[in-house]
C-alpha cells in the first residue's frame, strides 16, 4: 500500500491538476493508483468539472471521487478562499474499491432491508467494507444517508464530508469516476486488506458535571438529574471564572454519551451537540438530538484553545497505539482553520508533528461525518480524521 498527496494553489483549475498531478506521479514512484480523490475550489465549479475529466483521462485505473470545498487540503497543507485543488492517490493491492451515487429519488429509508443498501453500495456487510461518503448539503438527507448505512453495515469506519462554498442547489460538484454530480451523494466502499481508523475531533472541553436526564421528549429536555437545565446552567454559570462565563454565552454546547451500555464515562467521547431553544417559564432547553431517559449528558464549551486541545489529546493517543499509517484524509468544518485558530495549517500540522509526514489530503466540509461511540454522525465544527494501513501485517513485519 502506498500513498501520496499534492496540493497545487495555481489557476485556473486545469493547471493546477497538472502541478499536482506531476507531483502525485514523482512521489508514487511511476506506481498506477487504484483509487484518486481530487478536491477542488468551491469558486469555480467548471474548473472542478475539468479536474474530473483530466483525472479520468490520466488515471484510467483508478476509482476517481471528489467534490467542491469552501478550502481544499494536500500534501499536508491547508488552502482556504483561494484558487486550489489537493490530489490524494493510493496504490491499494488486494483492495477492491467501488463507487456509488445515491439522490433522494434512490434512497432507501434509513431501516429499509438491507439488500437495498447492499444493492447500492455493492457491498455486502460480509465482506467488512469501510465507506468514504461525500455529500451535497442542499440535495440529500446526509443523516438518513448515515443512519441507513449505519443500519446496514454497523461497526463498520464510515468517514466524510459534505460539499462547502456553494450558496444554493447546484453550486456544488460531486465527482465519481467520469460522471459528475450536482445534487446527491457520492460513496466509495473499500474490501479486502485495508483497515481505516477514524479520530474525530469535536473541540469541545466538558464544564460542570456530567448528568443523567430524567425527563425529555425528542430533543427536548425538561429535567436534569439536578434540576431543570436553566436552573443548571444558572448554577453552573456561577461557578465558572470570567473567560468561561463569555464562553458560555457565545459558545456553549451539550455533550451526549450516545452508549446504550454503561461503560467507564470519558467526556472526550461525547457527541456534541447545538442548544437550540429555551423555555424560561419551565426551564427546559431543546438540543439539536434526540434524547432517551437516563442518558448521561454534559454542558460543553468551545473555543480555538479548546480546539487545540482536544485535536493534541486525540492525536496523541493515536500516536501511543503504536499503528503506522500509510495514508490519511481529512474532513475539516469551514469554521476551524484559519478564521478560528489565526493562521493556516493548524490541524495538518500537528498532524504531521504528532503522528509524522503521512501523506494527508481532504477539504472544508459543511458537515463532517464520522463514528462517536461506534455510531456514525454528521457533525459541526469537528475535524473528522481517516488514517488507512494494511489490514494484515506486510511480509517484514
């Protein structure tokens, strides 16, 4: 298995393929790829349409997938609000790689029979595939997408994004081999000797106590374990020093533990999620989730430091598994890079310090997909992370 990484930030689009692509071939050794996955600016979306038909004329044998992104990411670098395009290649032996278009007319509902899935993905659970979904916002429920997947192939890695920079259906590109896609989504399902770990990156710190709610319908709380949630947070406000109580007011989240099993509690396993509403009559706050009776929940904070920390503390625990990557992607929100954190390339490069020069591409997403406590989610500002390996040991190991 072998990977490589380009990013070239010439214009227009075409030219900038070929920079990229003469530095794909130079570090693939002269090898063919099986699979290329072409991100390009969001500006120009018939720039984005002629990278797809370069790359098809150039790598006939590869699996070709891409899309338009607010901001673009190669060779271990970020390129935001600029003329760009980011290659990502990877030689895969013994790995059978096939794409797949899904629109609101072909998708299934979420616990439809599973044949229909398999029937779309050309996957069967059997064979353990790992998904690579790419998805425009406007066009496809990306959680009906994810949740039937999910039904279909659970525990298996499924990672992505959704398509950024446009303003209305239309504006995006989804790109699939030598088709090219306005509306829907698009998926690779990867057999055979691969394994993809994820790490998702949420950028949230817990504050206060972890709670138990006690009383809820849908995604509305009525009753904490200690007392309604207005009165929490009352409490809770009190409590924190003068920075944490701005960042409560601007940047204050919930943390859901989304396991049935009661296992050891880790806040840095929460799914994070938007508060939405308030009733100030009867205290209760309504979260952008559904939520269940005695589900362990948690008020969060956010902010670039916070980001910054949670994005060292899940990089290196990775880095202390002891697992080489032979390549990575990364599926950024458009609210993290240089607009939160004050410079380009923060998350790529401690990436690259923490884990080594991994060849790593990917793009700014409107959404990010990826797996919290074994299911998958489509997630906000978070930076969602594929890091792919052989799945069997190579000969010299």
């Amino acid at each position: 298995m072998k990977w490589a990484s380009a990013l070239s930030c010439k214009a227009p689009a075409p030219a900038a393929f070929l920079e990229a692509a003469a530095e794909l071939d130079e570090r693939l050794g002269g090898a063919s790829p099986d699979l290329l996955l072409a991100f390009a600016s969001a500006g120009d979306p018939a720039g984005c349409e002629a990278v797809g038909e370069l790359a098809a004329q150039r790598y006939p044998g590869a699996l070709l997938a891409g899309c338009t992104g607010h901001g673009v990411i190669g060779d271990a670098r970020e390129a935001e609000e600029v003329p760009a395009v980011a290659l990502t290649a990877a030689v895969l032996p013994e790995v059978e790689c096939t794409g797949f278009h899904v629109d609101m007319t072909t998708l299934p509902d979420p616990d439809a029979e599973i044949s229909l899935w398999t029937r779309i993905s050309g996957a069967t659970a059997h064979s353990r595939p790992s998904f690579l979904l790419l998805a425009d916002p406007f066009t496809i429920d990306a959680d009906a997408l994810i949740e039937g997947l999910d039904h279909a192939y659970p525990g298996a890695p499924k990672v992505g994004g959704l398509a950024s920079g446009g303003e209305e259906a239309g504006d995006h590109r989804l790109l699939l081999g030598r088709d090219v896609h306005r509306s829907g989504a698009v998926g690779i399902a990867l057999r055979g000797d691969v394994e993809v770990e994820t790490i998702i990156a949420q950028g949230c710190r817990p504050i206060g106590q972890p709670m138990l709610v006690t009383r809820c319908h849908g995604g509305v709380v009525h009753e904490l374990d200690r007392g309604t949630p207005l009165k929490v947070l009352g409490e809770l406000f009190q409590s924190l020093d003068v920075r944490d109580r701005a960042l409560m007011q601007e940047s204050l989240f919930v943390g859901l533990d989304m396991r049935e099993e009661r296992v050891e509690y880790d806040p840095h396993e929460l799914l994070v999620r938007n508060i939405v509403g308030a009733d100030q009559q009867s205290g209760a706050v309504a979260i952008g989730a559904a939520l269940r009776p005695m589900q362990v929940v948690q008020f969060m904070l956010r902010d670039a430091h916070t980001a910054e920390e949670d994005l060292r503390r899940m990089l290196d625990r990775r880095r202390h598994s002891g697992k080489r990557a032979r390549g990575a992607l990364l599926f950024s929100c458009t609210g993290r890079g240089a607009g939160l954190f004050g410079h380009p390339d923060h998350d790529t490069g401690m990436f690259e310090e923490t884990l080594g020069p991994v060849p790593l591409g990917g793009f700014f997403c409107n959404g990010e997909i990826g797996p919290v406590g074994g299911v998958t989610f489509l997630h906000g500002y978070t930076s969602a992370f594929a890091l792919f390996r052989e799945s069997r040991p190579p000969p010299d190991a």
